[in-house]
C-alpha cells in the first residue's frame, strides 16, 4: 500500500468516469467543472471518461449509479463517487483526494 | 366472486392486478391496482421483501406479467437465497427472462456530493431492466434504503414522486416498500404520496409467540377487507387468512350424519347432527367427551367419509388406544386413508399458524367431518377474543365447505354449569353437556343437550354409560313424572321388576 501511495504522488494517473444522461444542463455543467478542475490542479495526469447513460443504460450497472450526474474514481484507489454537478470545488478535491495528495507532492519538491 | 380473469374490472374504472398470493386477491378483492404502484409498510423482518418478491413470480409465472425487482437492501445473492427459501428460483426465473433482478448499494463512506444531482440513473436502470423483459410488474425494496445512504431528504422525496408518476405512466403495476414510522405510517412519510393502495403488515410477538398480519389500510376506488388477517410466511410463500370474508353467506345443508350413538341420533330428532353443522361437547374432566367424538369419528369412517381429528393433549396412537378400549378400531381407517389423526400441542405455532395448517389441512384431504379435541387448550395462545375470531374463521371455512365439525371443551369444575371457555357455545349449532353427578355414593354420567339449532331435540338429561362396546345411552325413568337417575335408576328398576311400578302401588295404596 505504502509502495502504492508513493507512485501516486509520482506517476499515477487520475482514471475519472463521470456518467451523464443526455444533453441536460446538470450533464453539461458536470462535465466543464471536471475538466476545469482537472486541469487546474492534476496536471494533465487524468484521465476522464465520459459515460451517457442514455446512450448506454447497461453501463449504469457496473459503478452501481443511481444519481446523475456521478463522478467515478476508480484510481488511486480507494473508489470514490461524487454526486451531483461539481460544483463545489473543494468538495470535488476532498472527494478526488487532490489536495492532500498534490501537497505531498509539493512537499516532496 | 371469480378470481379467474386476469385483471378485474370494479366499478366501471378501476382495473386490478390479481397477485397470485393466497388470501391477499380475497382481501382485496381482486388484487392491487393495475397499472399503479402500491406502497407496503411494515417493521424490518416482518416479510415486506418476501410479499414482493412472491408478488413479482406468482405474476410472472402464473399471470405471464414479467417482473422487475429492484432491492437497496440487499446483493443479487441474498435476494436468490430468500426466494429460494419460498421456493423460488430466482435464477432460473432471470433465465428465461421472467424477472430481472437488480441490486442498488449507496455506500455513503464512498460517496461525497457536490452540488445538484437527481437519480435519473435510478429511472434509467428500471427503464433498461424493464424494456429487457417488458415487464408488467415491478418491486422496489425498500425505499428507506435510499434514504438512508443519501442525505438531500427534498431531493429525495421529490425524485420518490417522479417515480411513482413515471411507475404510473409506463403502466407498471408496482410494489413499494417502506419501513414502519413512529407516528406516521413510514418513517419518510412517503405514504402521502402513494394514493392509492397502502397495506401495512406486522409482526408481533405475544405470549412469546410470533403472529403476522396484514392489514389495507387504504385502497382508492375500491372496497377492501377491512381487518388485520393473520398471515403465514413459510416454504410455500405467503397465505393470508382472509376467512372471514365468506361471512354468514355459505348455504346449508337439510341431510342428517349419525352421531355414532343411536340413543344420541334418537335425542337429535331422530336423525343426528346436521350436515355441515358445528357441534360443541362440553363438560369436566373424565365425563366422556373425547368419547362421543371418538363415535362421530369412527361412524364418518364406517359410512366411508373422511375424517380429520386434531387432537390437542393425545398422540395418535394414544387416541387409537383409547378408542379400542370402547370398542372402536380405528387403525384400518387410518391405513385406508379415510381418518387422520393429526396432533400438536397449539402452543407450538401462533394462532395464525394453527389457522393456515388447519386450512392446508381442510384443503388438501376434503375431510367431511372434522374434530377437534379439545379446543380448550387454544386459550394459552391467545385472549379469548382471539380464540373467538380463530374458531370463528375456522367455523366460517368450515361451514363453507359444508364440513361437519365437533369441538370438545373442558369446563373447570367449579365454574357455573353453562359456563363454556372461550365464549364460543354462540357459534355452535349444537351444544351437548356432559356431567359427573356424584349421587348416592356413586358417580353418575349424565348427557343433555343444551341446544340444537334447527331441529326438535330432547330436554331430558339421560344417564350414559362408558362400556367396552362404547358409549350406551340409558333409558330415561320418567314414569309418574319423575327422572331419576344412576343407581336409584337401577334400584328403581329392579324393584319394577319385582313388584311393578312401585309409584304406582304406593298410588294405588294412597286411593285405598
């Protein structure tokens, strides 16, 4: 685990599923507050995954998504989910576990 | 009422959905409203899972309506695990694509929120689930899951009524679950929402045994049962006792069936008890009641009817024992299947099982005379109002299905003459009482029947003997107006013999 959490800091990318339905505006504003905040803060070490269940119902099945719009991080581990439009940053960071992370990160600078 | 047509159309408008669940179409009348959800609220353990999911395979195997079953509570395993122990088979069901099954887990250490968000993935997984089989029917357990794992309680409850508009303009004939509040109905007081079907279902525990109800507490456009009914959740499902519900309206029957006793069939207009009749034989202890059953029993099994005896304080073959030291060999009818003894102490099961065994019972073996021997016992399971209402719907099924039924009481001996436990002599048409005189230092066995509804009867109290050829009816002594009885009886009639009436000799003398 320790070995694990050391190559985050370094290497690992950020692997996003943020699952949507359709054009909606919630869907919308989901989708620019990731990329926002993902460019902002990681560096370009992510990578987001966009899912429309409308397009694909099925796919709802395999994170357990019952909320729209939801955000999936499925590494690092742990998994986490975010609810809702991203809207609220911090919550975004703490939920990503960025902060903490891009700090050691500094720190080991 | 013909439960046989799928839907049932009430009132011009209203279509419902018969469920396939026994008793639970009778309380209705009819099943849940068709193309609408209905909400089902009950405590946690008292079968609100297992009512949806026997409501979503009985209508895809009986009714061929599809089911969706979406559960918050529990994994794909567990849900296959509970069917199995109803006797379903989930999986095999999900194979042919009669139900899809669908687990929702909101773990709320793995989700953070930020900012708005609605369930429509909640609404894109049932609609998936739903045109994968076209489903008619669907479950969702419980609600209060929902709830639990996610924390925008408006959100929540808004989304809950999006649901239940959009469950109602897809058709789907729907069952929600909920659990029980403390003051309103269900903890989210969602049943404000539901308008139109609510069924509350409980468990409770008294005198240390489990008893289940159910209960409609709300059906819109349709008259329903309006009682708690007792239900029954074992290996064949559900079955609600909606008994009752046959009322005062069975028809009778003018044909007789011996009592066994020819002096007692004399005593009963010549003929006997009637058919379908509820006969009550009281009386203390050791006055001869398991007796005058046993008679009934083995004459039903002689003229080639069956029997069915429940003994209550006896195993069979002790019931056997007793019966051939009167004279009665019962063992080839139990072998040819026309009797069949069945004991249990009532304090083994609740009332409501007693009840739904009984009817298991009366349905499968079609007995036309039934005993139950004695029903005194049945007061240590419950109040005496619900040992009445358990004898009433026994009597009720009984009557219905025009089956001869004799119950034998135990009076304590110091309570009045007439005193019959449990309150339950108004719901029999016959009432016989038997007594232990101790009279000149000597017991005597006396038979008198108290009422018989709808025949002449006799008013006289006779004397009764326990014989080795079973029991035997003694004429009674009415010369000059006076009964007598047990020992003077004899010594009466042996002094007759001697000297002739000594009555009327002492008449004779006094005109002298």
């Amino acid at each position: 685990m320790a070995q694990e959490t050391e190559s985050i800091g370094n290497h690992t990318t950020w692997q996003l599923r943020l699952y949507v339905a359709g054009q909606t505006l919630k869907s919308v504003t989901a989708i620019s507050n990731l990329n926002e905040i993902c460019e902002k803060h990681l560096n370009s070490k992510y990578k987001i995954e966009v899912v429309d269940l409308r397009r694909e119902p099925q796919l709802a099945l395999q994170d357990d998504i019952v909320a729209i719009p939801t955000l999936v991080k499925t590494l690092p581990m742990p998994l986490r989910k975010i609810l809702g439009d991203l809207s609220d940053t911090d919550n975004v960071l703490v939920g990503l576990d960025i902060e903490k992370i891009t700090k050691t990160h500094d720190e080991s600078k | 009422m013909s439960l046989t047509n799928q839907r049932i159309q009430q009132d011009g408008k209203l279509l419902k959905s018969l469920t396939g669940i026994k008793g639970l179409d009778e309380v209705t009348f009819g099943g849940l409203p068709a193309g609408r959800p209905t909400l089902v609220c009950g405590n946690p353990g008292c079968g609100k899972t297992l009512l949806t999911v026997e409501f979503l395979v009985r209508g895809a195997i009986e009714y061929n309506e599809p089911g969706v079953f979406i559960s918050f509570d529990e994994n794909k395993e567990d849900i296959a695990i509970n069917a199995a122990s109803i006797g379903f088979d989930l999986a095999d069901l999900s194979k042919k694509g009669k139900i899809f099954v669908d687990s929702i887990s909101i773990d709320h250490n793995q989700v953070g929120v930020s900012g708005g968000y609605d369930l429509e993935g909640l609404f894109i997984r049932l609609d998936y689930a739903v045109n994968a089989i076209g489903a008619k029917r669907v479950g969702i357990d419980s609600i209060d899951s929902l709830f639990s794992g996610l924390t925008q309680h408006n959100l929540l409850r808004s989304e809950f009524k999006r649901l239940l508009n959009w469950l109602k303009e897809k058709g789907l004939t729907a069952i929600v679950t909920a659990e029980r509040g403390e003051r309103a109905l269900t903890r989210n007081r969602l049943e404000e929402y539901i308008a139109d079907c609510v069924i509350l279902i409980d468990h409770r525990v008294e005198r240390q045994i489990l008893t289940r109800r159910l209960c409609v507490t709300k059906y819109r456009g349709s008259s329903h049962g309006t009682n708690e009914y007792p239900f029954l959740l074992d290996s064949n499902g559900i079955s609600v006792l909606p008994v009752t519900s046959i009322g005062l309206e069975y028809k009778v029957s003018d044909e007789h069936i011996s009592t066994g006793i020819a002096h007692l069939d004399t005593m009963l207009d010549e003929k006997g008890y009637f058919c379908g009749s509820t006969v009550l034989v009281s009386g203390t202890a050791g006055t001869g009641k398991t007796s005058v059953a046993l008679h009934l029993a083995n004459a039903t099994c002689a003229r080639g009817q069956r029997c069915l005896y429940l003994a209550s304080e006896e195993s069979p073959h002790q019931v056997i024992r007793n019966a051939r030291s009167i004279g009665m060999d019962l063992e080839p009818f139990v072998k040819q299947g026309a009797l069949r003894l069945v004991a249990s102490r009532p304090t083994s099961f609740g009332i409501e099982t007693h009840l739904v065994a009984t009817h298991r019972l009366i349905n499968e073996f079609a007995p036309s005379v039934i005993i139950m021997d004695p029903i005194t016992n049945y007061s240590d399971i419950g109040s005496e109002n619900e040992i009445k209402m358990l004898m009433m719907r026994l009597i009720d099924l009984m009557k219905a299905s025009n089956i001869t039924s004799l119950y034998t009481t135990l009076n304590g001996s110091d309570e009045s003459l007439y005193t019959s436990s449990m309150g339950i002599s108004s719901l029999m048409d016959t009432w016989i009482f038997l007594t232990n005189n101790e009279y000149s230092g000597e017991r005597t066995r006396g038979l008198s029947i108290i009422k018989s509804r709808g025949m002449s009867h006799s008013n006289q109290t006779r004397d009764f003997l326990i014989t080795d050829k079973g029991i035997k009816i003694l004429d009674a002594y009415t010369g000059s107006g006076i009964t007598t009885k047990g020992g003077t009886y004899q010594w009466m009639t042996l002094m007759r013999k001697m000297l002739g009436d000594p009555m009327s000799q002492w008449r004779k003398r006094l005109n002298q």
